[in-house]
C-alpha cells in the first residue's frame, strides 16, 4: 500500500480527521463557527484552568508592551474574536475588531466600549483603506487560516508606514511535544475539570490548520515585515507562545 492509499484509508476510517480536508474557501465560514462552538476562544479566556490563565496573563502583557497604545492611535485587531484582548485596546482614538464571525462579534460588542467599530470580515481579505492604521494586532490567527499569508498581505496593505504591528501564534511543535506528555501520563484529566476549557492532545489535527515554530514564524513575517524582535511566553525556556513586533518594510 504505498502512502497515498494509506492516507486515504486513514481518513475513510477517522471522522476527526476529516474535518480538515473538508475545509475549503466556500464553506471556511460555517467550519469556523462549527470549531468555535467546541473551542470557544471566549471560554478558553474565562474558564481555563489556572495555569493557562496566567500564560493569559502573560501573553496580554507583553503584546501591550509591544503595542504602547496611546489615545491618539489608530488601532485595528484583525481576529478580534470575542473582544477579550480587544476590550483592553479602548483607549485608542480610533478601535476597530475584525473578525469572521458574527458569533464572536456579538460577545465582542457586549464586552467592549462604546467607541469600539466591529467589522465582520475575513482575515484575508479586509475592507479597511491603504495605509490606515498605526497600531495592528493579530493574535492566534493564522494558524487557524486557510492561506496565512494572504492576512499578512493585507495587513501590511493597511499598515502606516511608522506602524507597529504586533502578531502571535502557538509553538505548536512545543506545545504537542508538551501535551503528548501530558496525555500520555493521564494529567489532562487532572488539569482539564469539567467546568473548564479542554483543549485536544493535538489542536493541529483539527482547528489549526497550520503549525508554527520559531523559525517558521520568523521566515513567514519576514516576507512581508521587519521583525524588530520575538519574545516567548511565559519563557524562552518554556515557549508556548511566540509574540513578534514588527514594523512596516521601508
């Protein structure tokens, strides 16, 4: 049986598994919110355990440090979700979310301000203006897209020439090694009461549809941006998180 009948067997067999062959540009929408009711991003903020809580905690930190918002900004958080990062953005003079979908837009609208402007849109292909914002976040997005690299086009269309853009992803090769750890000694149940937030073993077999390590991540910004720095959370020792800022390539 050579690979490709293998694969073939493997997925006829695998209902999980499918789901990411599945995935396509004209229903990407519907998979998406079919994914965000399992893995709500709003619960995964409230109601993980302590421990992911504070890498939260920490992952919010050093974006802001990063981003230096001021009240004169114009600030656009391109996958804004259920507005958990985006609420604490309110005090730039202009605040857009942007997100695909509408699910997560409207918990967007109850948490954040007055002042803040919800687009639904897609990630790839965002309405906003040439050279519109100074300030632009995105924060565990592109694993989740179809095509990563068209959301860093746009985001570099949409970008001022003295912006700071700031995006993050998983480690994801760091983190499966850490899970199958984890898994494999049974401490998920430990870890993962009933109450909180679960993630899978593997998130890659499912909703992330693209895996980022270190060098990957830099290779892939590199294109499209000047990498001022990366910096890992919680550590560099222990890289669950990596959080680039960039600027716009002169």
């Amino acid at each position: 049986m050579d690979k490709s009948e293998q694969k073939q067997e493997l997925f006829s067999n695998d209902q999980k598994n499918t789901d990411i062959l599945r995935v396509s540009k004209n229903n990407f929408r519907s998979w998406n919110e079919n994914m965000i009711d399992k893995y709500d991003p709003d619960v995964y903020h409230t109601q993980s355990n302590v421990l992911i809580k504070i890498i939260i905690k920490m992952l919010c930190k050093s974006m802001l440090n990063c981003l230096k918002i001021q009240d004169r900004d114009k600030v656009v958080e391109v996958g804004c979700g259920a507005g958990n990062v985006l609420e604490r953005l309110s005090i730039a003079g202009y605040l857009v979310g942007a997100d695909i979908s509408l699910k997560l837009l409207q918990k967007s609208k109850k948490r954040c301000s007055d002042n803040t402007n919800l687009v639904a849109t897609d990630a790839e292909e965002l309405p906003f203006k040439s050279k519109s914002f100074n300030k632009i976040l995105c924060t565990e997005v592109i694993e989740h897209l179809m095509e990563p690299e068209k959301c860093l086009v746009e985001i570099k269309r949409i970008a001022t020439k003295d912006a700071v853009i700031v995006i993050t992803t998983t480690n994801e090769p760091f983190v499966n090694k850490i899970k199958s750890i984890i898994w494999g000694l049974k401490f998920n149940k430990i870890l993962f009461r009933k109450n909180d937030y679960k993630p899978q073993e593997r998130m890659d077999d499912e909703w992330h549809l693209h895996a980022f390590d270190p060098d990957s991540f830099k290779q892939i910004l590199e294109k499209y941006f000047g990498v001022e720095k990366i910096s890992f959370v919680p550590s560099k020792l222990f890289p669950i998180q990596m959080v680039a800022k960039c600027v716009s390539k002169r």
